[in-house]
C-alpha cells in the first residue's frame, strides 16, 4: 500500500474544506493508499477550535501530534521512502516563512526540508495566497476579513521557486495531486 503524509499547520483559513477533500480522498483511494495525519502543535489546536479533531481520528487510522521538529519521527520516514509525497495543507503564513528561509525548528518545516534532501515531493497550501482582504470563516461559521500581506505572498512565490515544492491554491486542488501519483 502506498502512503502519503498529510501535515496540518495552525490555520484555520480552509479547514473544514480541507479536511472534507482529504475524507473524499481517503474513501475514493481506500485499500492502494494510506493517508497519515500530522498535526503541528498550532494545527492540533486549531483542528480542536475547529471542532475536527475527533473527527480527523475516526477517519484517519493514523493521526501524530507535534512533540517536537523531530517527534514523531516524521522527517525520517520521509526520507527512508515511507511516503510517496508530503502534502502540508492548510500552511500558515509562518510555516511558509521558515520554509523560505530553510528554518526547520518544527515538526512541519523540518519534514519538508528534510524530504525535499531526499527528493520527496512536497505540495503545499498556503492559507495566505493572493495580497488583499479575504474572508475566511471562523469556527463559529461567522465570516472574518483578513489582510494577506505583500511579504506573505513574497514567501508563497519563493517557496513555489523551490526545486521539488509544488504550490496549490485551494482544497480542490488536491486531487490532481492524488491523481498524479496514483492514477
């Protein structure tokens, strides 16, 4: 069987739809592949904020939680070839920030550096694509406004220059990445 690991930063900016395409995805690819969660500790916050978490552990055989950048021992998975890809969706401003600058001082960040060492493709969401005012939607379902910042969107256009990193902009995007690897 084949595996992906799928990591979660802290933003709560396209979650609940995130999470929607990866349960699509885990019952479309059941039985050829495995999709184990990682959550950063923001994103374990915020998939409990969210309401997700219990949901994520019913659908996903195998959910981690960030002890530390080396625990669980994601990077090395990575690069010993437990994982066809490494999928970081949503990304905060700030994962992607430290990706652009090769800080690996979480979970996240030192499995995407580490797998791209190892020639693992890495695909990622940032939350903060497009400059301008968007609105996203709170826990509560209420819509909020925020600012995406010139120097956000600075660091998605380094990171998409990156040699083995893929940058995708929305949760329907996903599946062309499954589809890629799997057929």
């Amino acid at each position: 069987m084949e595996r992906v690991a799928w990591g979660i930063t802290g933003s709560g900016d396209k979650i609940k739809e995130t999470v929607e395409v990866m349960e699509r995805l885990r019952e479309k690819y059941e039985g050829k592949v495995e999709i184990s969660v990682y959550l950063s500790k923001a994103g374990e916050k915020v998939v409990r904020y969210y309401k997700l978490y219990e949901r994520l552990r019913e659908k996903f055989r195998s959910v981690h939680v960030e002890i530390d950048a080396n625990s669980p021992f994601l990077a090395g998975k990575l690069q010993t070839g437990k994982f066809v890809f490494l999928l970081v969706a949503p990304a905060t401003a700030n994962t992607v920030a430290k990706i652009a600058v090769g800080i690996a001082d979480t979970l996240i960040t030192n499995a995407t550096l580490m797998a791209l060492k190892a020639f693992v493709p890495v695909y990622i969401m940032p939350s903060d694509y497009k400059e301008g005012i968007i609105t996203t939607v709170r826990p509560d379902g209420k819509p909020l406004k925020i600012r995406v910042r010139r120097e956000d969107v600075e660091n998605v256009r380094k990171i998409a220059k990156m040699d083995g990193i893929t940058v995708i902009e929305m949760p329907e995007d996903i599946p062309r990445v499954f589809e890629k690897h799997f057929g």
